[in-house]
C-alpha cells in the first residue's frame, strides 16, 4: 500500500470531532453547516456552532445527535442567526456524555471556543478559576481551556497573548478555533497534537480539523505549526508566533476529492482503520495506566478487594467483539487463572445461563448498542451479577446500564467490519488479565508493569511492523481470489483469532470460510480437504509449532494449499511445509494476538478489494445491529 498521505499529514493517528470555521462576506452559518457534514464520517454524537455579528455578539446553538437535530433547531429559532464569522463542532464525547450542554462551542464572558483534543489538567484549571469567580456549567474538559482563555485575556487584554498563556498552563493536546466578542469577523486557531488547517480563497477564510471541510473553497491550506496562533479575518491570515513576531507558514496544496480526503487518502475506511490500531491501542492503554505505570481502573467493583473475589467470568458479545472476547479468555485464564466462559448475546439471553452473585459478566461492544448484547447486559443485572462494559462509544446504552465501563479509544469506527476496535478490545481485556492476575496475587507489581510496558510499547510497534507487510499480503491474496472454500487452523491462542480470521474474510469478501482448532480437523472436517482446497495455518506458539506441522502435512498430504501466518523465530528454526509464509516480527508468544490479527484483518482486505467487493459496505450488513 503506497503511503497515501503527504509529508504532512498525520498517519495512523486518531482524531475524534471535526472543527470548521468560516470568515467572510456571507453569512457564515450555511457554509459552517455544510463544513460539518462533510466531517460526518469522523463520527459523532453531538454538534453545535456559535456564530459573531458585526457588533461583537455571539450566538451559540449546540445539540445533542445528528446535525439535522441542530438544524432544526436553528430553522426554529424565533430570531435567526445570523452573522459573517463562525465556527462549528461535531463531538464524539470523550468527557461527559453527549449532551446539548457538553456539545462545543464552549463559552466564556469574552468568547466562544471549538476543541479538539483532551486537556489532561483540566480538573486543576477548573478549581483554579472557580477560586476566582468563574462558573462551569457543562462536564467537559473544553469548557477549562474556554474560560482559562478568558481569564488571559481579561489580564492581557490581547487575544493572540491570552491563547500562548493559556497554552502555557494546559497539558495535553488541542486544536482550538476561537472567537472573541472584542474581535468581530476575526478567528484565532492554535493547536497541539491535533492537527488543524487554515486556509483562504479571495472571499474567506476557513479553519477546519481535516481537508474534506476545506474542499468545497480551495485546496491551497496550511498545516498549522505547534506554538503559532493563526488569526483570520476574510480571506487575510497571519501567523504570531510567542513573541508577538509574525511568522511563517508552509501552504500546501491537495488534489484529492471529498470522498478521497475523508478516507485520508486509502481507498477504504476499512485499510484506513486498520492502519490506525497502532495508535488506537496506545491510547486505549495508556489511559488506564497510573503514572506507575501499573492498571488504574478507578473506583468501585473493579477496584482491588472486589475484583479479587469474582470466582468466574463470562465474556458475552456478539461478531467480532465476541471474538476477541475469545482472545481475552485465553490471557485471563493464562495470567489469572480465573475460569472464563465467552457467549454470544444472542444465545446467552436465552438459556439460562448460570450465574453465581460472586460471578462477573464482561460486556464487549464496539457501539454499545447492540441489541443482543444489551439484553445480555439487563439478564445478567436482573441476576444480581455485576457487570462490565468495555466499549468504544462513551454514553451509549452498554456503557450506561453496566455497573462499570471500561471505554476503548479506537475513534469512531466506520466501515462496517470491525477491526481497530477488536485490537483494542483484545487491548483492554489484557490489561485486566494483568490487573486480575495482580490482585490475585499471581503478579508482582514489577511483573504487572512490565506486561503493561509491552502493551502500550510493544505491541502498537508490533502492529506498525505487521502493517509493513501490507504488500506482501496484498500480493499474496491474489491466489485467493477465484476461490470458494478457504479453511483457517491454528492451535493454542493462534485458534482464538481464527475464528475473526474467518468472520472477517467471509463478511467482506463472500468466500466461504471455517475456523478450526488445527487438531479438531481430523475428526471430521478433513474430509471437505482435496486438491487445492485453501488453508491458512496461524502459527505463532512456538510450543505448538510441531503439532501444527504435523496439521499442515495432514492438509497437504489430501492436496491442501497452505499458507502459514509465522515469526522469524519459528520459521528460522522450524521446516514449515507450507506453499507461502508471512512472517511477522518475533513476539512474545502471548501477545502475538496484536500483529497477527491486523495480518488477518489485512488478508481479508485485500482479497476482498482485488474481488472488488464493497469492503467497506458488505451486502445484508449495516455497522450498528440494534435489532434482535
Ligand atoms: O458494536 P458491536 O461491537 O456490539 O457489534 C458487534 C457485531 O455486530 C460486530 O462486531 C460485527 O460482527 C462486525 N460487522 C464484524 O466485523
């Protein structure tokens, strides 16, 4: 796959929210309306814009969901909105659930704010100022930075200062865009670790999260540097650096389309996903881990004494979410010890499952609106059994009924088949395999922190390293294309992830595929084995590895085609009778669930791509199955 990006974008990173500005000579609400459409398929769940007039007053309507919700809203207004300086917000809640008042834009007595990004420090930032008068109304961390703003300016009385002083104080990461009542028709943008474009045509300026919203007006932009504040006013943009000095920016120049910028350039959502899970299971890590460097879990039912009792767990899940509670059986029981049972929702809710009060009922849902497994959730909770949610959508129904919740950080996911947020399922049902074998006693601290190390670190290296074998597969894949039965085998964790292997090459490819434990074949299923019949053998555990290649000569002897997925290590040290190998990194045999997914995940891709299948919308399929 050819970098798609140019040297300045930012690959693999996940943003959430979309920012759009407008300055100019037409109203600005339309355009800022039609900027945030076009930052739709970042994902969101609420949105909102705030709007300057001439004379220095500015509205600002935000609302919960879709941005026809906020439409109409403004289309209800008495007295409508009106004015040629804007900006807008799409949210995907990160602090606070979606809600009109969590929605940005943020205000303060002397402006309105648009941010993306976390401020780390914005709980301190809240007491300071309300130890001097200020008041917040929403849960957000936003609303810290719009009124830290404000107080800057009320002792600096000059914008551009304000935003470096307060940028001084934050710690995290930001993109924000800012109007100030004392400067009508003007928008000031700053970022940190966000990526934030200016740009202007002989009419406006625009501000904008990513390019699809700058399309529409030009494709001329600059990538806005750390430390400047751009101001725009119409069409003219300068750029201060902390001295006050005018500085210089890069403009670059784009000539995708619309729909092409909004996959960053890949040509599906689905291999664009998959190229952000290295950075998905760093931040899905890092957030649950204390500055020692060991899980932090927070309060309640998963804090120590408790979690330490629960006598058994059941994952429960639906698709790939049940199969990477798969993968997180095998860790916990391996590290814990704890006996785990994995359902699939649609089955648990319905045959009575036994469920003991010192049990824990483990939640897995990228949306957390799955139908089966909300019902799953309310049977085990009228049961009297605690329950955990890992999911990837703050505020939704999984997240909200569950005792406790565990949020993922894959971003919005679009394509229907789910990847990232598997990885990060697996990622987060790791950590409390580690957290439970400490309070169990089966870890020590230092052995704890060290697993932790390899997750965070390790592992999002590990997946940047099986992404580099993304033309290998591609390549590869084209064997499979006229194929119609395909077999996947692996033993010990490697047949944890065949069954994902399977869903994901059936789901968007429509071949035919089964999973089965490598030794299980011969009890039946090898006799669909004949001349060319394809087998993809997972083999990453070394300790296994002679039974898996007893498995291969089995295959191959009745006419199987092997492909063996392998490390260096064992494909150094072991003569695998397979007719082609990708060989992945060498890898701790426990975690190798993390690259050799994102191979699988890959495999399914580019045979469905070279088929020209519509990988990103399979047939029958829709991304969010909220009915039983
Ligand atoms: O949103 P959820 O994680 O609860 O969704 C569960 C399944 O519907 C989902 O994983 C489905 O199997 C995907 N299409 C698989 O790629």
């Amino acid at each position: 796959m050819p970098d798609p990006f140019g040297e300045d974008a930012d690959t693999g990173k996940l943003y959430m929210c979309g920012i759009i500005g407008y300055t100019g000579h037409k109203n600005s609400l339309p355009v800022l309306i039609e900027g945030l459409r076009t930052l739709e398929y970042r994902g969101y769940d609420s949105a909102g814009v705030a709007v300057c007039t001439a004379d220095g007053v500015i509205e600002t309507v935000k609302s919960k969901g879709r941005i026809d919700l906020l439409q109409e809203k403004l289309d209800s207004l008495e007295k409508k909105v009106e004015g040629s300086c804007g900006i807008g917000h799409t949210r995907w809640a990160t602090h606070g659930a979606p809600s009109d008042t969590n929605s940005h834009p943020h205000t303060a007595p002397s402006l309105a704010l648009v941010h993306n990004g976390i401020i780390e420090n914005y709980a301190e930032i809240e007491e300071m100022l309300v130890r001097e008068g200020y008041t917040f109304y929403s849960e957000t961390d936003t609303e810290a930075a719009a009124k830290l703003i404000d107080y800057y300016y009320k002792k600096v009385n000059d914008p551009v200062l304000a935003m470096f002083e307060a940028a001084d104080v934050i710690r995290g990461s930001y993109a924000f865009g800012v109007m100030f009542c004392d400067f009508p028709g003007k928008i000031f943008a700053m970022r940190k670790d966000n990526p934030l474009i200016v740009a202007s045509n002989d009419e406006c300026g625009i501000i904008a999260s990513d390019i699809p919203a700058i399309l529409k007006h030009t494709n001329s932009y600059y990538q806005l540097e750390e430390g400047i504040v751009s101001v725009l006013c119409g069409s003219a943009i300068e750029f201060f650096d902390r001295t006050g000095k005018k500085a210089d920016q890069k403009r670059l120049t784009v000539d995708w389309n619309v729909e092409q910028a909004q996959k960053g350039g890949f040509p599906h959502f689905m291999i664009k996903e998959i190229h952000e899970e290295p950075e998905a299971i760093r931040q899905t890590v890092s957030t649950r881990l204390g500055e020692d460097g060991l899980p932090l879990f927070g309060v309640h039912e998963l804090d120590g004494d408790k979690l330490g009792k629960f006598k058994s767990i059941h994952i429960v899940a639906c698709g790939t979410a049940m199969h990477a509670g798969l993968v997180g059986k095998a860790i916990i029981e391996k590290l814990a010890r704890v006996s785990v049972d994995v359902d699939v929702a649609s089955e648990f809710r319905y045959r009575d499952p036994i469920l003991d009060p010192d049990d824990l009922v483990i939640l897995l849902s990228q949306s957390g609106e799955t139908a089966d497994t909300l019902a799953a959730l309310r049977h085990a909770k009228a049961n009297g059994v605690c329950t955990l949610s890992i999911v990837n959508v703050i505020g939704s129904s999984v997240a909200r009924e569950a005792d406790c919740v565990l949020y993922t950080w894959a971003g919005p996911e679009i394509s229907v088949a789910s990847t990232k947020a598997y990885s990060v399922q697996c990622a987060m049902l790791y950590l409390f395999a580690i957290q439970l074998a400490r309070v169990k006693g089966r870890l020590d601290d230092d052995e704890a922190r060290e697993l932790c190390r390899r997750l965070c670190e390790d592992m999002p290296a590990q997946v940047e390293k099986a992404l580099e074998l993304s033309r290998d597969v591609e390549s590869i894949a084209r064997n499979y294309l006229a194929v119609e039965n395909l077999f996947f085998i692996g033993r010990g964790l490697d047949s944890a992830l065949c069954p994902e292997a399977s869903l994901k090459l059936k789901e968007i490819s429509y071949i035919h595929s089964e999973a089965y434990a490598a030794g299980e074949l011969k009890h039946g299923t090898i006799s669909l084995i004949i001349e060319g019949t394809p087998v993809v053998a997972l083999m990453t555990q070394e300790r296994l590895c002679e039974k898996m290649i007893s498995g291969i000569r089995e295959v191959k002897s009745r006419g199987a085609t092997v492909l063996a997925v392998t490390t260096k290590e064992i494909a150094e040290k072991y003569n695998i009778p397979a007719d082609n190998t990708v060989i992945l990194d060498n890898v701790d045999a426990d975690f190798a669930a993390f690259p050799l997914a994102t191979v699988i995940q890959l495999f399914a891709y580019h045979v469905a791509a070279q088929r020209g299948c519509d990988v990103d919308k399979p047939r029958n399929l829709a991304k969010s199955v909220t009915v039983e």
